[in-house]
DNA sequence: AATATAAACTATAACGTGATGGTTGGAGGG
DNA sequence: CCCTCCAACCATCACGTTATAGTTTATATT
C-alpha cells in the first residue's frame, strides 16, 4: 500500500452506485439531472461517481424522510457543503456559460425583429431586469 | 350569432384537447413542457389551449410516425410558423424572464464569493461574452 | 496474441404512474 | 340567493417503464 486508499473507490458507474446504495438506476439518473449528484463524464459519456455520493445519497434520502423535496433538498446540500469554493466556482462558471447562449439566442431573435416590434419587446423588459443586467456586467468587467 | 365563432372554441382545458385528440393528458403535458405547445395559463395555473392546437399535435403526430424525435419536431414547426410574428414576439419575452432569472441567481452566487474568486470567475468569462451581454443591454435600452 | 462476437452495462427519449395538493362547477340545504 | 360540500379536474413531483442506440467486457475462435 504505497499512498493508496484502501476504501474510497472512485470512479464508480451508475449500476456500482445502485447496488451501493440500494436505490435504482433511474433516481440516480434523476438526481443527476436534477444537480442534486455530480458526476465526471467519461469520452464515451458515461457517468462516473466518487465514494462521495454515496453519503451524499444517504443524506438525500434522510431529508426526504422528513418531508423535504428534492428542490429544497438540493438548496440545503449546496449550502452546507460551503468549504469548498471550487464546486460551487465550477457551477457559476457553467451558469455563466449557458447564459452566453441564451443571451446569443435572444439576440438573434431580437436582430430578426421589426423596430416596431422590438419597441414592444422594450417595454414588456422590467426597468429590474435592466439593472440586473447592469449589475452582472459591473461583475464581470 | 352576434360575431361569434361556430368552431373555434377557444379555452380548451388539456383533458378537451386530450378527447379532441385521442393522445393522453401526460402527453400533452410533456409537449408543453418542451415548449411544442403553447398554452395561456388561468390565475390558477390552468392551461388554456386554442384549437390550434389540435391541428399542431396532429402535425407532430405526423412527424412523429415518420421517425423524428420531438426537438427536431419542435424546430422544424418553429421554422414554419414564420408568418406570426406575435408567437415569436411571446417567445421571446418568455426568454427574456427565465434570463433574467438566470441572471438573478447568477449574481447571487457572484455575490457569496471571496473577491479572489470573483476575479478567476472574470478572467474565465470570455470577452465576447462581455461584448454580447453589452448588445443585448443597448437592444432592450 | 489478435479478433470476432455475444452478454452486460450505459445514456437518452418519450411517455406512464401514483401521490399530493390546489381548483371549479354543480347539487342540495338553509 | 347564499353557503357548503363533493366529485371531477388540473398541476407538479418523483420516479417507473420501454425502446433505441452506443459502450465495455468477457468469451470463444482463429
């Protein structure tokens, strides 16, 4: 045993961590998509956990037994789990990624638009929403 | 007959669309969900569908049992319906909220970061992206 | 040992299902 | 006529299920 950890299997795939846990493949899937499990992806898109998980799905069915759902279930995981800032670092940089897009999308689709229309599109956007927006590029420039 | 229409029944409620159609209330909801139809929802959440939709799920049907998945569905339809701008003009505002609920969350997180962090998040948000975000404040100001 | 092939595993799509909780319209009682 | 109460709807959650298609691995064959 030269620096190797005796438990603490990693890369565990989908049916590993079933019969782990005891619960399906498909909750599993589920939570995944949820956020609520992360999971690296392998080249051919598999799924691979840590041993991480599997407390993590403990704690997942503990909270349901007390009448949590898996939203607020998720809240109160990412929260608690807070000394470590390279997760959540990793999410903002994946939020930040999809909002490129969305933004791309609805520009395009903005830019396809009569000046009429775009004069409506204006004033259904919330004055909030502007300062929103204001406050983001502040963040990142 | 004062001005009214004699089909056209407006307001259909999914379980009407569900007779109409033959395909089952889950069904009709999963579509909605993925945007394929389009409902306007009561004070109490109800969906309300037009008798357009009847036709569109037939549509869908059709290229359902010609081997295409419901995205590809969904964009083909959207491409077609390019005569009505006010669909497009809806779409878009909808867009418009769930960024800018994107865009909330987003800067709540920025917001529980260390200023260290905040500056690795900078220095991985592309410029591009800085430069879209700033179009996209000058087309809704 | 290299290869072909079957068996087991995986991801995703497109709904189905059961439970839970809110909504509405109408029948009956005051 | 107003209020109440119930049956029929509706939305959403949290998976279950089936089908399809790609992947990995164990096994058999050359």
């Amino acid at each position: 045993m030269v620096g190797g950890k005796i438990i603490g299997n990693e890369k565990l795939k989908i049916g590993d961590l079933a019969k782990m846990t005891g619960i399906t493949k498909r909750t599993i899937d589920y939570y995944t998509n949820l956020g609520l499990l992360k999971a690296e992806r392998s080249t051919s898109n598999y799924r691979f956990y840590t041993s991480e998980a599997i407390e993590r799905i403990h704690e997942i069915e503990a909270m349901k037994a007390q009448g949590m759902c898996l939203q607020d279930i998720k809240k109160s995981l990412d929260v608690e789990h807070n000394g470590n800032p390279k997760e959540d670092l990793q999410e903002i940089c994946l939020h930040m990624q999809t909002l490129q897009s969305e933004v791309s999308t609805l520009i395009e689709s903005m830019n396809r638009q009569e000046q009429s229309t775009k004069e409506t599109i204006k004033n259904k956007v919330l004055p909030e929403s502007v300062t929103l927006i204001q406050s983001l590029l502040r963040l990142i420039t």
